[in-house]
C-alpha cells in the first residue's frame, strides 16, 4: 500500500484530543470544534539500496557536470565539506548519509590515486561538532583515517587565513568562503536536505563562508523578504545564495553538489504514536503514550532532555542526486515536496503549534528561549508555500515550556543576547542596527567559537532575525505553559492553558477566530492556496 | 521618654544571631535591644548641644549589630549601654553652634556627622587625620572626654537617633538642613555622604567602565553620585548589579546605564570592557567596582570583574570573610575601603569642602529622600527592625523611625 499524502482533518465532536509536544513532554489537547489540523504525509518508501543509489548519483550526474569518476585523478586537490550537526533532526541512527556518501566519494578518489583529500564540516557560524558527533556523522573509518592527520577540518570563518575574498556580487554582496574549498579542484558538497530551505548555492555560500559574508543575507532585511525562506523562489535569503553561489562558479570554484532527502519515518518505534493521527491510534499507541507521557512527567526536565536527545531517528534516505547545483536542487526540492507537501485551503486566524525539544541549533543541547521562539516563529512558522498559514494580524500559540535556561558551552552570546539585548528592543531592525556589529566582533565569543563549542557571538541575532517576516506578520505571539519571565522577555504573551490562550487570542482576532494546528514533527509543507 | 537601649548582653546577641538566621533583623524580639525610659544624654561639654530626632534611619551596619554579625574589630570603639541612630535629622531644641561655627536659632534643624573625633573628645591637638578634616580616620575613638564610639549611636555618652529623649551633638558634627529639604530628605544625608566619598575617592577617570555591586541605599547613593559627580565631568559607563526588580529600576532612575541581576552583572561588565573570560575572570573589566554589600561573595565577585590595576572600593561594611586574593597579587588590584567621611578634593572651581555640604548638594539635585519607604515609631522597633533587614525584598529601600512631636511624649 502506498504512502497516505499529507492530511487536513476537520475537528468536530468525535475528533479524539489532538497531540502537542511540549519541549521534552506532550499533551492531548481538544480543540474547538471547526478548527483544522495538518497532519504530515505518511513515510515514502525509503530507497531499497541507498549505496547503489548514491554510486548511481555519482556517475550520472545531472546538470552541466561531468560524472565525479571522469573529474578525479592523480596530484588534483579534493575537498569534501558536508553539513553540521544541525542536520537531520533528529540525528539518524548510524550509519548516517554522510558516512553513507562520503565513503563511496573517497572510494572512487582513492580507486583514481587522489592523495590530497580533506574534509570540511560546513559549520559557518555554528559551534564546532564534537568528536562523538563527527563520528556518528562520518562512521570510525572515515573519522580515524582522517583526524588524526588534521585532514577533517571544521570552517573557521574566523581565521583570516584559511578564508579567501571571491569579490562581489552585483548586489554589492561580498563572498568570502573557505580557501582550501575555494582553492581545490573540486569541491564535493554532502548535503542532507532536511527541509526546501537546505542546500542548492547555500551550501557553500553559507555553509562556508564568514560573518562579512552571511551579513549580506542574514539580517532581519532580508528574512522579511523571504516569504518563506522554504520556498526557494519567494525568498530574498535564497536569491542572495544563489547570487553569491554564481560567483563562486564564475570564479572557477568547480562544486559537484549531492543532495539527499529522508523520508518521514522520524521517530523510533517507542514513539510511533507521535507520528500517528489520533484516531487511528491502536492500543500499544495509547499505551505508549501514556507511559511516555507519564513518566516524562515525573522526569526532572535535565533527565528528560538526555532521554530524548539520545533518540535516533529511523528515517531512511528517499532521494539522492548529485551534478551540478542548481540542477540538482530542482530535483531535490521536488522529492522534499513529494515527502512534505500538504495542500491546505485557506488561512487561519489562530495557528497553534506544539514545539518540540529539538531545533537545528541544540542538538545535545538545551532548547532556551531564544530556540523556542526561532523554532516557533522561524521554522514551523514558515513551512508554507505561497501564503502563510495565519493570516495577517493573526495569532500563533505555542505550547512549550520555554525554560530560562541556557547551555553556557554552547550558546554563551545567547545569554547576554537575552539579558542585554531583549531588555532594550524585539525589533529585529532595531536589534540589528544597535547590538549586532558589537556582538560580532566580540573577542571572547569569537574564541569561543574558534576553540570550544560555542556558537559565534552573532548566532542569537540570526535566529531572532529567523522570527522577522513572522512578527511583522504577526498580531500576537502565545506561548502556553511557557516560564512567564522568560516569554515576556521575548515580547510575547504567557498562558498557562492552551483554552486561556484561546481566549486571550480573541482580544485580536474575535470571538469565533478559525484555528489551524501543525500536527508536526514530522515535518510537513503547508501548500497554502 | 523612651529610647531603644543596646546593653552588652552576650546570650542576647547569642539569641539575636540565631534568630537573623530566619532573616536579617529577626534577632530584634530577643536581641539586646530594648524599649526603655531613659533620660536625655547631659551635654559633655559646653560645645554641645541637645538635637531632637525627627527622623532616624536603621542603616546596614545597625543591623549587623543587632544581627550579632558585625566584626569583633569593632568591640573596644563602642560603649555600652548606647542608644543607636547614626542616620539623624532632628530640630536643635534650645539652639546651638555648626560646624563652620554658625549660631543657629532654637528650632533649627540639623543632620548630624556622626563620627566622633578628636573634636568632640577635646583632644589637643586633634591627630593629623582630623587636622586634616578627615574625621573618619580618627583613631582616637576610644580616648578623651567621651566615652569610646567610634560614631553617635555606638556611644553610652551621646545618645543616638532611635530616642524620643534626643541626643547630643558636638558643634562640630552639627550641619544646617536647607529649608527646602524635607525630614526624608535629610536623613538621606548621612548615608550619602558615605556614597559621596566613595565616589570621590576612586579616581575615576572620563570613559571609565564602573560597577556597582548592591543597590541598597548605599548601593543607589553610590550610583547617584557617580551620575551627579562624576558622569557630568567625566562620562562613562555605570553599570550596576541589584537583587530586586524596584532596585534596578531606581538604579536606571538614578542615572545608572544598566541595571542588571547579580549574576548578570559580570557578564554585563564583560561585554562592555569587550573582555575575554580566565580562570572565572575577566581579562580586562571594570576599571572601578564599588562593592556596597560587603559579603565574601560581593567581594569575590568586584575582584573577577575588574581590570588588571583597577580598584576595589569597599563601600559596604565587611566583616570577616574568606576570598582568594590571588587575583588581587597577580593583577596588581587596589583594593581600598571607604569608611564614612571628612573633607572632600575640589571639584573644578570649588574649594575643599566637607563630604556632608556635598551630600546635602545631591540629595536635592538626585532626589534621594524618595528613597524613604517607610517609618515606624520606635514602639513598632521589631517590625521596623525586620522591615530593613528585608526591605529589598519588601520592595523598600530605607526604612526610618518617625520621632516627629514626640518630645517628651511616649505613645
């Protein structure tokens, strides 16, 4: 039987209470009736033999490149940069698709006598993997064989030395990105595709560049534009990428992109229920969830975020296209659709959403409350094609604990981003223009970044900028359960119940308001028409 | 009439120091503080005059006493029994003499300059601290013609402010309050003074980065004068770290840049010094902390946020504690206590003035007697006394006695 597509449920008397995570713990919820909730499509069928299929990728590229056997050959340069730990979510159980592609790339290299080859984890501004990380991600093979000579290397886009100026776009957009990816041969770019937003010239134009670089589209200008950033064609964000990747070509920089994407299959089988529609949940679903929830409730919230940040995810990859950039990002943007679309008629007054404990930028980490409302805001806010899912002036609810809790290793800007910059303004503009620079340039987060696990000094900017097109969207910001300094702070509103929530929503969308629920994780694309 | 007497009393203080574990000022009750009759302190000599108290602060320092935390360092420079009160306004009932050897009119109202110097003792000649004008570091506080104390309200001899039966003053510690200033105006000015001093002698330089840690009254005194006497002539930034919400909002008030949370507060300063972190310290920092809190812990805290040579001023009484002053050896800190008052360096075209005249000058131009949030009459001394071991968290900043029409009276 085939996959069930992506699903828009009509709540009435019978609906069973809808799912909401709530960071490491979930509730069911009763929603009004009339209201509407997307649930994602089911898991395509993962690829029968994905070694084949990479090896297949590799030889058959598409686009205006040459099969990656014909490009290798002895004395050439060859770099491998992949993406960070911040993809997929959450991290898959081993073997990981990098490790998966990579070993077939270094395969052929070594079968063509290539003897200098280096790989790159494309961090841009993000904290630097640790070693348990690189090893999930690459297997012990690649890991040994490479680490230990220096040859697996994490972009420092603070080393003058390692980064080269590429020139500018016809924007004015300055490219500067990794000197020895710049400098190679060839450059093999492994991505995994999480979402429309990921890879195409973002790969390298971001993944591999520097602050003077990511400045040009990472600002709170730009992500106003971007409408959404998962819709490649109505996002300023992408357009920037795509300027600045047509330089890095045009300047000679060969990349042969792979792009894969992963089926839905997100959570092991202990979790199964959370991927389920409710009315179809069976009795070890309803077990599941009574004993998960249940004991997730008697779990200090520290034990419970180990729980589940040791989850890994079963998903299996659905696609894989190697060749060209642009060519090869049609087609996986397709195959993400193909997995994630759900045609959804119409907007909400009211979008609720319950978030998870995992965002792209605290894997093995702590979910604060600036993630909280990137993740909300940034993420699950624009996972729309065409219009968003909440109408102007509308309201988003979403239910999270959102801790005043920060992970100091990892996100120590973060803490004075909220302390000292939150205080003052949430306009992203204005956030911009004051604290950015000052924020940026700060020797203590840049070594941080450098030499810990610290994401750069500029990080929390970006993801407050993540929020832009939504709170300019935006009548009002709900956050149930949430801690209430903590939500203030960011400039939304508290609710201790989703029904309280709902009714302080009315000051601003009326009394009978419509509601529309993401029923995700799993990851679903509202095709709003 | 009545006073609140503090008699030496070992299991009183036993008891006292038990009790402040639920709280400062919770030892008030079973302390060795008492509510008696008593009548008025006889003059020591013909420069004295009789004040009687309107208002009378309960200030940090009389709450260590009746905490029975204060230093042991401190035992030989007071006299018992005493009534305390160091923080005065009161009217000069049959008249009398200031400082600068003013007649002034009976029903004149005065603050007092506590500290009891060789003046007031009638030593001959006065030790070069005071001949200098700086009374505060006088060590003749045990000697001469008054009993020991190193200030008014630690001496059996003078009396002190928590009285309806009045103290006595020396012309010398007596200063006019400006008829525009109200009774909480004035009792604002003895711990101003402290603040102003502090501020005074720090040597800040313009573009300074200043910390100040505590925003009780000394701590928001503090931030006042370095708004006031320092900002205007050499601006920079002041940056302070409070406990309670109404703290840091009266600190911005006051002039301070930024208000934080305590343990927000070296994060702050490490942001603006644009420092970078070692061994739990900042490698550059402040160039001044004020410390107005005193603790191990604050003390620990001034010396992890300033810079390398910069300095360490103790506004906040201490008492014995534990720090490592490791980093005060390898980062050549100056570490410098302030202790009350005396005679204060020009400012621009001014001439050497006393600490208290600049006091007065800031409390009108920062408003301090808003910092009054509550009095009580001295027969409420327990919830007084537990209101201002509490009054941050009570949302209150100075808690005072209210004397006012009490001469003679009890009620």
């Amino acid at each position: 039987m085939s996959p069930r597509p992506g699903f828009v449920v009509d709540v009435d008397r019978s609906t069973p209470p809808t799912l909401f995570w709530r960071g490491e713990r979930f509730t069911l919820e009763r929603l009004p009736e009339g209201s509407r909730v997307i649930y994602a499509p089911e898991p395509l069928d993962p690829l029968k033999d994905p070694a084949a299929a990479i090896r297949s990728a590799l030889i058959n590229p598409v686009g205006d490149q040459e099969p990656l056997p014909t490009q290798l050959h002895a004395g050439m340069k060859l770099t491998i940069a992949f993406d960070d730990i911040s993809l997929p979510l959450p991290p898959m159980e081993r073997p990981d698709i990098r490790q998966l592609v990579i070993e077939q790339v270094l395969d052929m290299a070594a079968d063509a006598g290539v003897d200098d080859v280096e790989l790159i984890v494309a961090l841009a501004l993000h904290r630097r993997m640790t070693e348990a990380e690189l090893r999930h991600a690459l297997g012990d093979r690649i890991y040994d064989a490479f680490a230990p000579n220096g040859l697996l290397t994490q972009h420092d886009a603070e080393d003058p030395a390692a980064l080269v100026h590429l020139g500018q776009t016809d924007q004015g957009e300055d490219v500067e990105i990794n000197r020895r990816a710049a400098e190679s041969d060839l450059l093999v770019y492994v991505n995994i595709n999480l979402v429309a937003m990921d890879g195409g010239h973002k790969s390298v134009a971001t993944g591999l560049a520097s602050y003077r670089s990511l400045r040009h589209h990472h600002n709170p200008v730009t992500m106003q534009h971007s409408r959404s950033f998962m819709d490649q064609h109505r996002s300023e964000l992408h357009s920037s990428n795509w300027r600045m990747g047509r330089l890095i070509a045009d300047s000679g920089v060969n990349v042969f992109q792979i792009e894969s994407t992963l089926n839905n299959d997100t959570f092991p089988p202990a979790f199964a229920f959370l991927q389920k529609r409710e009315w179809e949940w069976g009795v070890r679903d309803r077990l599941g969830f009574m004993t998960a929830s249940k004991t997730l409730e008697r779990t200090p919230s520290r034990y419970a975020r180990q729980i589940f940040h040791s989850v890994r995810s079963p998903h299996r990859m659905a696609s894989v296209q190697a060749g060209e950039v642009e060519a090869v990002h049609k087609l996986t943007t397709d195959n993400i659709w193909a997995q994630q679309g759900v045609a959804v008629e119409g907007q909400t007054d009211i979008l609720t959403m319950g978030l998870p404990y995992v965002g792209p930028y605290n894997v093995n980490s702590i979910l604060n409350p600036i993630l909280v409302a990137c993740l909300g805001l940034g993420y699950f806010f624009n996972l729309y094609r065409g219009k968003p899912l909440v109408r102007e002036g509308g309201v988003v609810i979403m239910t999270h604990p959102t801790p005043w809790e920060f992970n100091p290793v990892h996100h120590p800007s973060y803490i004075d981003f909220f302390e000292q910059v939150l205080t003052e303004t949430t306009d992203p503009i204005e956030v911009a223009d004051r604290f950015e620079e000052s924020f940026a340039l700060d020797p203590w987060y840049i070594h941080l970044y450098r030499t810990g696990h610290a994401y750069h000094g500029v990080h929390p900017f970006y993801m407050w900028y993540w929020c832009a097109h939504a709170l300019q969207h935006l009548g009002a910001v709900i956050i149930v359960g949430g801690d209430e300094a903590a939500v203030h702070r960011l400039g939304f509103r508290a609710a201790s119940a989703l029904s309280d929530a709902l009714e302080m929503a009315s000051d601003m969308v009326g009394p009978s308001p419509s509601l529309t629920h993401l029923h995700a994780p799993p990851i679903m694309m509202a095709d709003v028409r | 009439m009545k006073a609140l007497v503090l008699e030496r009393n070992l299991p009183r203080f036993a008891a006292s120091r038990v009790a402040s574990l639920l709280g400062s000022g919770r030892g008030a009750g079973v302390g060795p503080l008492e509510l008696l009759d008593v009548a008025p302190p006889e003059p020591p000599g013909e420069d004295w005059d009789h004040l009687q108290p309107l208002l009378s602060g309960i200030c940090g320092s009389d709450l260590a006493t009746l905490d029975g935390r204060s230093s042991r360092y401190f035992e030989d420079m007071v006299s018992f029994p005493f009534v305390p009160g160091h923080e005065v306004v009161g009217v000069l009932d049959g008249g009398g003499v200031d400082h600068s050897g003013q007649v002034l009119e009976p029903g004149t109202r005065a603050v007092i300059e506590p500290v009891l110097g060789c003046a007031p003792r009638h030593i001959r000649p006065p030790c070069p601290y005071c001949a200098g004008g700086h009374t505060g570091l006088c060590g003749n506080v045990a000697f001469g013609d008054v009993a020991p104390g190193l200030q008014t309200g630690y001496c059996s001899d003078t009396g002190g402010g928590w009285s309806t039966a009045g103290l006595v003053a020396h012309h010398s510690q007596v200063h006019r309050v400006p008829d525009s200033f109200s009774d909480e105006d004035a009792v604002m000015v003895e711990p101003t003074a402290c603040a102003v001093h502090a501020v005074l002698a720090a040597d800040i330089e313009a573009g300074a980065v200043v910390a100040v840690i505590g925003a009780g009254t000394l701590g928001l005194a503090t931030v006042a004068a370095l708004h006031h006497l320092v900002q205007y002539a050499s601006p920079g930034t002041v940056m302070v770290g409070a406990k309670h919400s109404h703290q840091r909002q009266l600190a911005e008030s006051l002039g301070a840049d930024a208000a934080v949370a305590p343990e927000q507060l070296a994060r702050a300063v490490r942001r603006r010094s644009g420092s970078l972190v070692l061994a739990g310290r900042l490698t550059d920092g402040a160039d001044v902390v004020f410390d107005c809190v005193g603790s191990s812990d604050s003390l620990a805290a001034s010396l992890a946020m300033v810079r390398p040579r910069g300095r360490v001023v103790v506004v906040g009484m201490p008492g014995r504690v534990s720090i490592d002053l490791a980093p005060l050896w390898h980062r050549e800190l100056t570490l410098v206590g302030s202790y009350t008052y005396g005679v204060e360096p020009p400012l621009e075209s001014s001439l050497p003035g006393r600490t208290f005249e600049r006091a007065i000058g800031l409390v009108a131009d920062a408003g301090l007697g808003s910092l009054v949030s509550a009095t009580y009459p001295i027969e409420r001394y327990e919830e007084a006394i537990v209101h201002a071991g509490s009054a941050g968290r009570r949302g209150a900043v100075k808690v005072a006695f209210d004397l006012r029409n009490r001469k003679g009276g009890s009620r």
